[in-house]
C-alpha cells in the first residue's frame, strides 16, 4: 500500500509518500480501503512536533477517512466486505494514521457512510463533527432558541457547528473572512454572516444580539477571546475549540457577566460518549439535516501541500487526500 511517513518532525516536507506491506486486520479489526482522508488542522501541529500528544517517529498522519471494508478479521460482527464507512482513528493510533491506502480499523472505529454521501464527504465527518458536536452539547450545553455566535465559521468545524446548530433549533450568527465564505456559512443555515475583517463587526453582532449570544464558539482564542468576553451575553458560554499561542484578558469582563470559559479537547471523549456521538451524527447524514463541506480534493502523494493549505486564513470547508 501506499502511505505518507514522517521520519523527522518539521515543516510539511517532512511528509513522503512510501510503499510498505499491506495491513492485515487481526481479531476484532477490519481493513479499509481507504478513497478518500481528511486533513486536519491538528495534522500540521503533530507533524511539527510541537503538539501536547506528539506521536514516535516514524509515523503517518491523519485519523479521518472514508472508503470500502475490504478484509474482516475473526470476532467482528455486523460488518460486511464491500461495507461504504467512515473512520474514526485506527487500531494502531498515531503510528499508522489514516493518510494511506488501507488502514487497520477496530469495530468502533468504523461508521456507516450513507449513499447520500459522497467518499470525500466522509472524511470530513469525524474531527469535525465530534468536535462541534462536543462543543455545543457537551461542554456548552446548547439548548433550542439559544443564540450561537461561531467566531470562524466557514471552516470545517464552523461549518459543522452551524449545521449542528440549526438542526437543533438554534439562532446561528457566524464570520467568515471572505464573501465565498460568508456564501457558504449562510447556505449551512446561519442567520447572519459577518466578515472578521470589517473593523465593526463585533459593533454589528451587539446590533444583531441585542445583549450578546449565548454561546459563542472560538477557533482562534490567542486573538479573540477577550473580544469575546466583551460581547458574549449575561451568564454567556465561551467554548474554545482553536488556539494557536498565548492570550491576555480582562477578566472583569468575565466576572460582570458570570461568563463561562471552557476549553475542549476531542481527545478526551470517552469511548461511550464516542459511541452516542456518532450514532446521533449517523442519523443526521442520513436524513439529510447534515451534510459535510468539502472545498479541495488534494492527491496523496502531495500531503506537503495540503498541510500548507489547511492552515491559511479564509478557510472554506473540508480539505482531503485522494489516495
């Protein structure tokens, strides 16, 4: 099979596409074939080595896929060859990661892809929707009629979270940094879309809140949390879901208003809450209340480059590799 390895930890040339030996699922496990893998931002921070769970060289990137079962090992019920699913991780975690022709998967790990969706599409569900589902239900508790402010909105995980949102009932007001971007938040279902870089956006979602949201979701905390205590609501939920360096507040603005700062990890779900989690997004893909965003397909074999992609400003959806 092929896969990207990383033998040394650096800037996205690090990444080479390889040939090694193809996988055989043990018991419990199946192997995938995999047609398509999503590239996260979370890709770029372990391959630098700077990440909290930095994994042991070498290694291959990735734990989001989509493709076909194609080999079932002993004790492993209710799945067929020839099964279309989505990944959620491998059996053999950070070492052999989803960037690959074939991964080895344990039964949890696989997630029934539905028709409707498209290869590509199902490797755009798991980080990014475990990771707004999370956020908004778990650590924010969001509740129907409350109103969302997604501070990056047109990215996979802000696109997700809008999609999530409205599906259960909330007012959903997100930015983008571009008009393409705002185009794609509003067709998810925001309400409103506001461009990050208008000097008076904050100034327009008080017009728009009339006291300021009740959640608001944070993808760049370094920037913009202390933005977001001024203009989050009374007794307000910030969830920060991206950071990318260290950050000063005023927390007085927290204390006038009994705001709550939470951080997110997806890496601290648990097993079962994983479960529940995908069983309540599977039902969503199936009947159509969400639908993931794809902007590029990218090959394999130019890992590099999407690595460099995935991190520029004005992000527009899903980026994947096609194997």
């Amino acid at each position: 099979m092929h896969a990207i390895v990383a033998r040394e930890f650096g800037g996205p040339e690090v990444l080479t596409l390889e040939q090694l030996p193809d996988p055989k699922p043990g018991p419990g496990q199946v192997r995938v074939r995999v047609h398509a893998v999503g590239v996260n931002p979370y890709d770029t921070y372990m391959r630098s080595g700077g990440y909290a769970q930095s994994p042991t060289l070498p290694y291959t990137p990735g734990a989001d896929a989509a493709g076909v079962v194609d080999m079932v090992g002993d004790r492993v019920s209710r799945v067929d060859i020839g099964d279309r699913v989505y990944i959620g991780g491998t059996a053999s975690g950070r070492a052999q990661g989803a960037y690959a022709s074939m991964v080895i998967c344990t039964r949890r790990q696989i997630h029934p892809l539905p028709v409707r969706l498209t290869f590509s599409q199902g490797a755009g569900i798991n980080v990014p929707y475990v990771t707004a589902w999370r956020a908004l239900f778990h650590r924010a508790q969001a509740d129907k009629g409350e109103t969302l402010f997604i501070h990056g909105a047109s990215g996979a995980v802000g696109l997700a979270a809008t999609q999530l949102a409205r599906a259960e009932g909330l007012r959903v007001i997100g930015t983008a940094g571009s008009d393409e971007g705002a185009a794609i938040v509003k067709a998810q279902g925001a309400a409103h879309v506001l461009n990050h870089h208008a000097p008076d956006y904050l100034e327009q979602l008080g017009t728009l809140t009339n006291g300021g949201p009740d959640i608001i979701i944070e993808m760049l905390a370094n920037q913009n949390l202390d933005h977001d205590l001024g203009v989050l609501g009374k007794r307000g939920r910030i969830v920060i879901v991206g950071n990318r360096g260290r950050t000063e507040i005023d927390a007085r603005k927290a204390m006038s208003k009994d705001a709550s700062i939470m951080g997110m990890s997806l890496w601290n779900i648990s097993e079962d809450d994983l479960v529940r989690i995908h069983e309540s997004l599977g039902r969503g893909f199936a009947d159509g209340a969400l639908t993931p965003v794809v902007s590029q397909e990218v090959p394999l074999a130019e890992a590099a480059r999407a690595h460099a992609l995935v991190l520029e400003p004005g992000a527009k959806g899903k980026i994947v590799l096609i194997p």
